[in-house]
C-alpha cells in the first residue's frame, strides 16, 4: 500500500521551517487526538500517521533522509526504523511536548533547568481584639533565597549554564527500540537541559541559599480563626533562578477570657446581683473595642435573660459594618450574709404577695412536679 506523503499529511510543504512543522503538528494532533475523537477509528489512525509523520521530520538528519529517499528508506529496518514508531501518549503529554519550552513555572522544570520554588507555611495567633482591629506584624520567616553572588543563576560569577552535549538542551534522550521509540530523562543533565561548568561556590550550583527574611504583614479586621492570607512569591527561591513559591499566613485566634465569638456578633455572660436582677437597673458591660457601654436592666431579671447591644460586635472582614453584642445575664445568689442580712430575707419570704407570684417560674416547675406524681400514683 502506498503511504501518502509524510508533509500532505501535516499540511506543510517540504521547505517548511522547524516553528512552522511543529505549529502545524500541534494543529493535527489536537484535531485529531483520540481524547477528542473517542471511539473513532478514522481519527485515530490519522493520529497515528500524524505523529509517525512528525517524528521522522522534526529530527535534521532523518528528514534529510526522507527527502531525499522517501519511505523506503525507513522500511524493513532501514535508517531509523521509525515506520509506526511513535509514542502513543495522552493528550497531557501531547502538550508536554508541544509546549514544553515555555512552561517554567507551576513547580514544573523548564528547558533551562529553572524550577519554582516550593510554597511556605507561617502560623501566626493573634488575639480577639487584634483580630477585631486589625494588626500590621513584622515576622521572620527561614527559606531559600537568591543567591547574590550568582544572582540565581548557579554558576560563579553569575555565568549562564551551557547547553547539555547529551541532549543538545532537551533535557530528553530518545532511542529506538524496534517499532518505539523511548523517551527519558537526560542522565547527564537531569532533565535540566543545561549544565553548569563552574559552580557557585556560594551556593553551590543552586542558585539560592538558606536566610532568614523579614517581612511586614498586614493583618486585616475581621478575620476568623483558619483565615488564609497568601504572600505572593514570598515562599522558597526558585532553583537556579526559577521563580520563587508564595507564603501562606494561616491565622489563629486565640481563645478570649470575656468574650466568645460567633461569626461576626460577640456573646459575653455578665453576673449581677440578685437586688439589681429583682428591681433592675442600669450597668456597664464592657465591649470588645475596649469600651465600656451603659445597658438597661429590666426588673425581674432571671438568669440566661440575654439583651442584644447592636453594632457592638465584631468587624466585618472587609467591610464596615459590625456584628451585635449579645450579653446573657446570670443572676448571682449573694453568699457569706450578715445576720441581719439573713433576717431581712427571711422577713422578706414572709411577707408581701404570695410565692406564686413572685416566684412564677419556681412555682410553675412544682406544680408540674405535683401532677406528674399524681399522674404516677392513679
């Protein structure tokens, strides 16, 4: 069977520049990748020319071979036997391999050897106030940064690596097994493309060293407990010049003596004396701005009564407005009373209105009691 024209099959003529072969691959081979075309046959085997295709005419000397002999000279073992010799890859490596000179970042490496620094975590706790007003920090964080003497580059003097004799700065090897071909790591260069001759002797041939850096934070208010704040490329220096990784601030809250929190309202549990609680008043209770606030106290108060104090609570995370207040009263029995004390209150259970109706709710829960041991005993 006669096999058409490698170059009709990726749509190019035959002088066409290397950038030109290898954008018109990429166009065939995303048009016609199986993971786009699932369960046809025809696409795939178009597929399959496409790549056969280029892998004989992006390598010179095997390109030159064809042109000059066509076919032939790949079948029965010829030069290269690269007849159906290609990588059957997933469309992530389709993209690997189109797009593999430009991709430097992403914790990826790129044909320069330059790898992203890894992300840091810092954790930092900060009070219920701080967290309320806000804070500005200065904290020391360790990690890699640039090397100064070689400015990142790995080498002494700030020299730029040179390209790998092994791979010719692919940071690929390729060799020929029967019908596949095999692609794997450069063993010299480690897949870095380059090589540098003359280490830093700083750093090493890293590019980056070890140091504590110092840098100002801005807390903003309103943040809760596990807020993540991000430092754009403020994490490990890049490896040989790569771009650096980004810190990662997680904030804690500690835990307050007063105040409980609750989103962006406040709860705060406030005792008063039983006289105050009986025949009400004012009294001052303190806000989390580190104020104080006069609230009313109705007559007759009982414990877990709770009176709500608008605009008195958190701040809102990047906002201006401001959560409530809620203040649950807890009615303290007095304790170590003075005889006359104790006269007064025994004068005072005997006299005026009935227990009923001064002790509604005592009253109430007793007279349950009586019917349920009534209910009990029929």
């Amino acid at each position: 069977m006669t096999k058409i024209d490698f170059y009709e099959i990726l749509g190019v003529a035959k002088g066409v520049s290397d950038a030109e072969l290898k954008r018109a691959y990429r166009q065939q081979a995303m048009r016609f990748h199986p993971d786009r075309n699932p369960g046809d046959a025809e696409a795939e085997a178009r597929f399959k020319e496409i790549n056969e295709a280029y892998e004989i005419l992006k390598d010179p000397q095997k390109r030159a071979a064809y042109d000059q002999y066509g076919h032939r000279i790949f079948e029965q073992g010829g030069a290269g036997a690269a007849a159906g010799g290609f990588d059957f890859t997933s469309f992530a490596d389709v993209f690997d391999d189109l797009f593999g000179d430009f991709v430097g970042g992403g914790g990826g490496r790129g044909r320069s050897g330059a790898n992203r620094g890894a992300d840091l975590r810092y954790n930092m706790t900060i009070s219920l106030e701080e967290a309320y007003s806000g804070k500005k920090a200065q904290i020391k964080v360790p990690a890699s940064v640039l090397c100064d003497s070689c400015e990142g580059s790995g080498s002494e003097g700030g020299a730029d690596p040179i390209a790998c004799n092994t791979c010719r700065g692919a940071g690929r090897v390729r060799s020929q097994q029967g019908f596949f071909t095999v692609e794997r790591t450069c063993p010299t260069c480690q897949g870095a493309g380059r090589v540098i001759t003359d280490p830093c002797r700083a750093c090493g041939g890293a590019g980056r060293v070890h140091r504590e850096k110092s840098l100002a934070v801005t807390i903003p208010a309103g943040v809760e407990d596990g807020t993540r704040i991000r430092l754009s490329g403020e994490g490990e220096a890049g490896l040989r010049g790569g771009p650096a990784g980004d810190l990662y601030i997680f904030i804690g809250v500690a835990p307050h003596r007063i105040f409980k929190r609750d989103g962006t309202n406040v709860f705060c549990r406030v005792p008063i004396p039983m006289v105050s609680a009986a025949l009400g008043g004012d009294i001052e209770v303190p806000t989390i701005d580190g104020k104080r606030v006069r609230m009313q106290v109705p007559a007759g108060t009982q414990t877990g009564k709770q009176i709500r104090l608008r605009g008195k609570g958190m701040t809102e995370l990047h906002g201006v407005s401001r959560g409530d207040m809620f203040v649950e009263l807890v009615v303290e029995t007095p304790v170590n009373l003075s005889k006359r004390q104790q006269e007064l209150l025994r004068e005072f259970e005997r006299g005026g209105a009935g227990q009923d109706e001064q002790h509604p709710e005592s009253s109430g829960f007793f007279a349950r009691v009586r019917d349920l041991w009534e209910d009990l005993t029929e």
